[in-house]
C-alpha cells in the first residue's frame, strides 16, 4: 500500500487531468523529415542503412519547444504527450542504451530537455509517449531468428524508461504504446508467431510499473503496457471506460492512420469536426489528445495550425463548458443510441449549470425538451447575450433571444443555469401528444 502523501497526490494528479479534459499529442522524430508519417520504416519496408540517415538530417530549430508550446497553450490545451521514442526507436532524449538518439545524431542535443523546460514554462502538463517495441531489433520480427535480441530489447525499454523517469524532474503522464509482444502479426502486413500472446507478460510490465511508482509516484499511466494503467486511451473514437475510469480519446487532424509529419494531407478534418469528437468525449467525462505532426525543423505547420486555431478561439469563449464538467446525470447509459445530439447539440455539466454546445442551430428561439429540473436563466456564452426562459407544455423550456443566425464558424454555447444539478428525462407514454408530459 502506498504510504498516505502520495495517495493524495495521486488523487490530485488525477483530478488535475480530469480537470484539463484537453491536450496536445506530438508524434515527432527523425521520420518527420520525409514527411510521409511516423511509421515509415515499415510502412515503406525501408532498410536500416537508408533509415538512418535521416536522423543526420534532422535539425529543429533552437525555439521548437517553446513554439510548440505556445500553440498547445493558445488551443486551449492544459497538457502535452510526446514521442520520446516511437516504434522505429529514435529516442528524442540523450541515451545510454542506445546511440540513435537526437543527442547523438543530427540535433546534437537532448530535444526532451527542451521539451520538459519549455513545457513547464508555460505551465502546462508535461507527458511522455514511450514506444515499448522498437522495429530496429531484428528479433521484434523475428524471435526465432534472433532469440537473443527479444530479451535485449525489452531491457533496452526499461533502461530507457528509467533515464526518462530520471532525468527531467517530475513529470505528469507517462504514455505507453507499441506493446505487440515480438513476432505478433500486426494489422494486415507481417505475418508471425507471438513469442507471448499477453502483452504486460511479454514486457514484464509490472517491474516496469513498479519502477516508474518508484521514481515518479505521481505520474498518470495509461493502458497500454498491458496492465490497467490509471486511464483508458480509446483511438480515434469516443468511448468511456467502464466504471467511471478515467479515459482519453486520442485522435489524429487527419482521417487516420496519419500521426507523425505529412508534408502533404488530403484527408484533414475540418475544425467542426474536431470540435464534434472533442465535445463529445468531454459530454461523457473523457478527456481529448488531439495529434499534431511537427515538421522537421520542430514548428506545427500551418495546415495543422488552420485546425488548431479556430479551436482555440473557440476555447477563449467557451472553456468553461469544457474544463472540469462532469456528465453528472444528463447522459444516463452514454445518449441518445442514434448519436451524441440531444438534437441540438451536446450538454456538458457542472453542478447546476447546463453547457449546451449548438451544432445543430436553430435560429431565434431553441426549446430544451426531456432535461430537468426548471431553468433559472439562460446566457448564450459566444456573445455574453443574456436570454428570455419561457417554461411550456410537456415539461419544456423555450430559450429566446438568439440571433436569427450562428453567431460564429463553430458550435455557439448556451450557458443554462437549472433549479439544481441537470438531469435526463425519458419520454413515455402518449399524454405529450396532448401537452400533458409531465
Ligand atoms: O502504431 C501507433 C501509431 O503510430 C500511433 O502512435 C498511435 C497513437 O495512439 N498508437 C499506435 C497505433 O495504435
């Protein structure tokens, strides 16, 4: 059992995270210099000895990280993961274990220092993606062939996890990926036999769980180690975890599989449809990592920054409706099965107060129909408009006073202030045929 003062911190850890609902995933590394995503050696069946060189040729600017951090700040975002090492394991970190690391390559520098500094100057949360499988191990592929090379990767993942657990001070999350045990089929293209099938086995996860509890007590896991973690990480979709766990969508600009540097996207997400996901994530009690690709030279391009933008306008005027909100009891069993729109839109909640974010807008007047209890007041928060609240039949409300049109690009947000904590109300009967629901 863990002594007392870490219990508590961990709790507030914990509340901070669910507190910050949203945060800036960077997939970043020596691939970003083709442009072609993060998973490039394999995708491209690529050579060690033409993957290599691009770490030669890998040169951020001096002020990457401080950019990079003023773009999280300005979206809105409260903290930020990064891929201190991806599958094709170029560490961004100065390592022992492994000479392929920014410090020794092209950079010429600890890119995570700058990172961790950076971040925290700007007073945001500093996380840390880690890849367990390295793809430059021959045994990853081929554990047969390379039966000594399965146990010197798994030790190389440790020790590297420890130096980064070591060597920046405190830090927030810690976000494990890439746990396929060696010689696992992956989706669709490399045929093999797992050595393991049960991925926290294959890794011994929980040595590495007992470490990191060790040197970082208050760091936030996720699940992807195999062991539970302390949040669930659905990609590219929103889903709660049971129970109430904490969990985070993690989500790409792009219509997926595209994480790290595209030079060129056709596929890109409009900034209403980032808000869709995110909001929905958030109306269930989920937090949202939405991904951007860097560039070699360390800078978000301005493709991905159009994105980034609008939303964080958006979060200027409408924060409160995403920050600390809780679904309290608006959303019993997840929603309506059809979608996340109470036909409007989707409700966010905080103690008596209703965040009604409009994607569907209805003009002047907007009725709240099946939520209780009666509403005190209403505000439409994009504008700071106060509005008319008109109860009517079958136990609804009419909001009035709404400019005929949307008064923004995005999904405007009416604040509704209820007698007490909002709640669903189901439908039955035919009495509201007649005005008669009660
Ligand atoms: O293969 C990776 C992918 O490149 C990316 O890092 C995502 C982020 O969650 N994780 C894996 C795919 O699930």
């Amino acid at each position: 059992m863990m002594p007392e003062g870490d219990d508590a911190a961990r709790a507030e850890k914990l509340r901070w995270f669910r507190q910050s609902r949203f945060g800036m995933f960077v997939h970043w590394g020596c691939h970003a210099v083709l442009g072609r995503g993060e998973q490039i050696l394999s995708r491209d069946v690529m050579p060690l000895d033409e993957f290599r060189p691009l770490a030669d040729d890998f040169h951020p600017e001096p002020d990457w990280a401080e950019r990079l951090a003023a773009d999280a700040g300005a979206a809105g975002m409260r903290y930020v993961v990064l891929t201190t090492r991806h599958h094709d394991g170029y560490a961004l970190f100065e390592s022992e274990h492994d000479d392929f690391n920014a410090a020794r390559t092209g950079p010429g520098r600890d890119l995570v220092a700058e990172y961790v500094q950076a971040l925290r100057d700007a007073g945001l949360g500093v996380g840390f993606y880690y890849s367990l499988m390295n793809w430059r191990w021959r045994g990853y592929w081929d554990a047969a062939g390379y039966p000594d090379e399965v146990e010197q990767m798994i030790e190389q993942s440790h020790a590297q996890i420890r130096e980064l657990m070591t060597n920046y001070g405190e830090i927030d999350i810690l976000w494990f990926d890439g746990g396929a045990p060696a010689g696992q089929r992956t989706p669709g293209r490399w045929a093999g036999e797992a050595v393991v099938e049960d991925r926290a086995e294959f890794w011994h996860a929980a040595e590495i769980e007992a470490m990191v509890r060790e040197l970082q007590p208050n760091a936030l896991l996720n699940n992807r180690s195999g062991l539970a973690g302390d949040f669930g990480t659905p990609e590219q979709r929103v889903q709660a975890d049971a129970g109430g766990r904490p969990w985070e969508t993690c989500m790409t600009l792009n219509y997926a599989p595209g994480w790290g540097h595209l030079r060129h996207s056709l596929a890109d997400k409009t900034p209403t449809e980032v808000l869709y996901h995110f909001v929905d994530a958030v109306r269930l009690g989920g937090n949202f990592l939405l991904n951007v690709g860097p560039r070699a030279d360390g800078y978000i391009d301005d493709r991905e920054l159009s994105v980034l933008r609008p939303i964080g306008e958006w979060m200027k005027l409408h924060g409160e409706a995403i920050y600390g909100t809780k679904p309290e009891r608006i959303y019993p069993g997840g929603g309506h099965p059809q979608g996340p729109m109470f036909h409007y839109g989707m409700w966010t909640c905080r103690g008596d107060v209703g965040y009604f974010t409009v994607f569907y807008y209805p003009g002047a007047d907007l009725i709240v129909s099946k939520i209780g209890p009666a509403i005190v007041s209403a505000e439409l928060m994009t504008t700071g408009q106060q509005l008319q609240v008109e109860p009517i039949s079958n136990s609804r409300a009419r909001i009035s006073g709404l400019p005929a049109e949307p008064p923004g690009p995005l999904a405007p947000v009416v604040k509704v202030r209820f007698e007490g904590p909002p709640y669903g109300i189901e439908t039955r009967g035919a009495e509201w045929l007649d005005g008669g629901f009660e």
